[in-house]
C-alpha cells in the first residue's frame, strides 16, 4: 500500500476485499441524489448482493415510502436471540454534484494515485458498501451474533422529503427496532499525513436547520434605481451575519474533545486550546483557533449562506430577494432561539427570516423549540469492542469522543429511544475533508482498513461473552 497507507504494521497487513470493493464502485455509480437520482435504485442493487451472498428473500426487504424514487433497504442477520437487536443505520443518498464543477465524473468511481473519486467516496457510500460487505461475510462464514443485526440504508438524510430512518420508524417500526443503532455516518479516524491521530466516538451532535430571508419590494423599472433595493438590503444582511459569529460555547464532550486535542496539536495551536479550556476562555485564542473551520464548527453554532434567489428580469428591480441560510445549533439551543438571534443579527425589519420545515420544505413563521438530545450513556460492551478492535488496528490511538459538528439521522433513532452511537473505521486526513464539496475522495486503503474494522468490530460485539 506504500506511503499512503497509514503508519501501523497491523494496518499493513490488510489485504483488500474484492467484493467490498466493488460493492462501493456500484453504490457510488449509481446516482442518488435529489434531483435526478434514486436511492431504490441503489436499495435494490444491495438487496440483491444480499440474496447473492445467501440471504433469505424474507430478511431482505426494500421498502418505498411516498416518493418511488427515495426507497430504503432495511436486512437481518438473525442472531440467538441471546440478546435484543442492534441497528445499523446509512444513508443511500449523496448531496448534488455537478459534471462541471468536478476534475472527474462525480458519479464514476475513478482511481487515481492512491485515492478513489466520486460523490458519496466520504458521505457516506463507503460505509453503507462496508456494512453490506461485512453482513455477507459473516452471513457466508455461518457466523451466529448473540443478537440480530439489521441493517437500514435509507433515503433522503441530505435533503429532501422522505427522510427514510423517519418513514421506517414510523411505519415499520417492527423491522428497525433495536436496543441501540450504530450510525456510520459520523465519527471516524482522523489523520495527519495518513498517520492516524484520533478514534472519534460521536457522543451528541448539532442540530440541523435551515432559514428563509426575504425581501420584498415593489420594484420597478431598471432604468430608475431606487436606493432600496431587495437585492442589496439582503446583501448588508448577510453582510452582518458574516461579520458577527455566534457566542463561543463549550459542552462537557467539546471540552473532553478539546482536552485530547491538546495533547496532539503542536505550537501556537496547542496553547490556544489550553487557553479557551480556562475559565474564563482567552478571546484571542478563540479567534485564532475560529480560523480552523473544524474548531469554529465545534466551538460554537454556526449560520452560513447556502443560496441565494432574487429578481424576475434583467431590467426590472427586484421585487423579491431570497437566501437560504443554514444552521447547525449547538445542544441546550432550539431553532428558534436560533431564528431569534438572525433577526437580532439582522436589525432590518424588511428582513423576515422564517423556519423550512423539513418534512415540507415549506418556511414556517416560527421554528421548534425542541433542542438536541442528551448524549447516550456509554455502553460498556460497546466500548470494549472498540478498543479491542481499534487498538489492534491503529495501536496507541486514543477513542475520542467529539460532537458531530454536521448532523445524522441519529436524531431519529435517539427520539425514538434508541441509544445511537456515530463511529466508522475509515481514515480520512484532517486536511482533505471533501465531503459535500468538489472532487470528493477518499483513499482505498483506507476503505480497505474500514472494512476490516467493521467485520472485527461486529464480531467482537455479537459473540459470546
């Protein structure tokens, strides 16, 4: 594997999993985003590698909700029954990607140097084709789990309508319940150099919301410029929302997060994380670590704009100017709260800023108040796999636990009262997050080490103790 693999004997030793492999070329070949993707397309194509790798046809089920296009794929490895079920959630769908934008086809799995290119290469195909890969070599090795496994890959957690943990929680209940979900879409292993640095254990997250701002006027002809102008009020407020950040915030597992960082970051960075762990924080190391986008992300709510929309002419002032603006709120804080601090922000009473409900797509006058919920006790079997499993494969790398600073669907299982717990077995560099951006990869060998990690890890959890 050379110098890109990362710096373990043990890693080293791993050789890649054909099928595994080309598992994840078909899901990342097959387009499944909103626009003109299809996520039953990608359901199907796993249920059949299931049937293929000796699964029964009654433990294979792909499921559609109301749009034909955004289906689910929901499989059990039957167990002893020792113990109750766990769930494996993923997400089948990627974010847009355009021809245009990308060096390489974003929806052709293509190998250079090393890496392998395509939307869903980080988020999240490779770990759906790891969780597919690993139930049919347990399935294939007569493996018995002291509990049922089930898998769920679903549709729509990037956007749209349909969100599949959502749909099946709601309608077949019966075929996802399970004491605790696995939730590959969040944590990892990180990297410097492709030497691994941390094992991240999801242990709460952010909320995830998006806001409307509107502008109205009555516009007129262009030849007439008037100084209020929708397009440019929307702009100055923009304009303050980029210029004033949220509050600084620390929550008992950033600050563990932070504390573990301390130790592995280096020079000015080292003594700024010491200095915002005091209490109080220093203000201007704050400002510098605010500089590194994963600190910013992780040190308080962020609010940034997505996308913008104004005008019906090009010789007409606009009449109506729009911004979507999305958040990602910090746990203790609601969407409203959050709606509330925009319009401070903002100070324009001809700026309206209202809530996209999710489940419609439709602004709402007013967001929920409901706020993210409580990390999950630790399970003590869980942690015992992971550091069985993870310090044979990244020895002397320490299981972190951090604050997803994006958001899952693990919100759906945690309201439905199932403890959720994010972690996946690829390595990915600090400094090549690509995830939902341009010419998004990911190195095979570390999908390589993500398969073993998971086949280990399952294994390790579900035998006998």
């Amino acid at each position: 594997m050379g110098a890109l693999a990362l710096s373990s004997q043990a890693v080293a030793e791993i050789a890649p999993d054909p099928l595994a492999r080309d598992i994840f070329k078909q899901l990342i070949e097959i387009n499944t985003s909103l626009s003109v993707g299809s996520t039953t397309a990608a359901a199907q194509a796993m249920a059949q590698r299931l049937l293929d790798g000796g699964f029964a046809a009654g433990d294979v089920q792909v499921l559609v909700g109301p749009n034909p296009k955004r289906g689910n794929l929901v499989a059990r490895l039957h167990g002893s029954g020792a113990h109750k079920p766990m769930l494996i959630i993923g997400h089948l769908d990627v974010v847009e990607a355009r021809r245009e934008d990308w060096t390489t086809d974003p929806y052709v799995f293509t190998e250079k140097d090393g890496y392998v290119y395509g939307r869903g290469t980080q988020d999240m195909k490779d770990g759906d084709a790891i969780a597919v890969a690993s139930l049919i070599r347990l399935k294939k090795e007569g493996y018995v789990p002291d509990r049922d496994i089930i898998l769920a890959l679903t549709a729509d957690e990037e956007g749209g309508t349909n969100n599949g943990v959502d749909w099946l929680l709601k309608n077949h209940r019966d075929l996802v319940d399970a004491e605790f979900a696995i939730n590959p879409d969040s944590g990892g292993v990180d990297a410097d150099a492709g030497k691994a640095v941390t094992f991240n254990l999801e242990a709460t997250e952010k909320l995830y919301s998006d806001f409307q701002l509107t502008v109205t006027n009555p516009g007129g002809h262009s030849s007439l410029p008037k100084p209020d102008n929708a397009i440019y009020h929307l702009a100055d407020a923009l304009g303050r929302l980029e210029k004033k950040p949220f509050p600084f915030e620390l929550n008992p597992v950033t600050r563990a997060w932070l504390e573990y960082m301390g130790g592995i970051e280096t020079g000015q960075r080292a003594k700024d994380i010491k200095a915002v762990l005091h209490t109080p924080a220093n203000p201007a190391a704050v400002a510098r670590l605010s500089q590194d986008a994963r600190y910013n992300s992780t040190l308080r709510t962020t609010c940034v704009a997505t996308r913008l929309e104004a005008g019906h002419a090009n010789n007409a002032l606009p009449q109506r100017a729009t911004a979507n603006v999305n958040c990602r709120i910090l746990p203790g804080h609601s969407p409203e709260e959050v709606r509330q601090d925009l319009i401070r922000v903002f100070a324009d009473t001809k700026v309206t800023v209202a809530w996209i409900d999710s489940a419609t797509n439709q602004p709402q006058d007013t967001a929920p108040s409901s706020k993210a919920m409580a990390p999950p006790p630790p399970r003590a079997d869980l942690m015992a796999a992971l550091k069985q499993v993870s310090g044979a494969l990244w020895p002397g790398v320490p299981i972190v636990p951090e604050m997803e600073t994006g958001a899952s669907d693990s919100i759906y299982t945690m309201a439905a009262g199932m403890p959720s717990y994010g972690f996946s077995g690829t390595a990915i560099d600090r400094n090549d997050v690509r995830a939902h951006g341009k010419d998004e990869r990911l190195l095979l060998s570390s999908f390589d080490e993500g398969v073993e990690f998971y086949y280990r890890f399952l294994k390790a959890m579900t035998g006998t103790k």
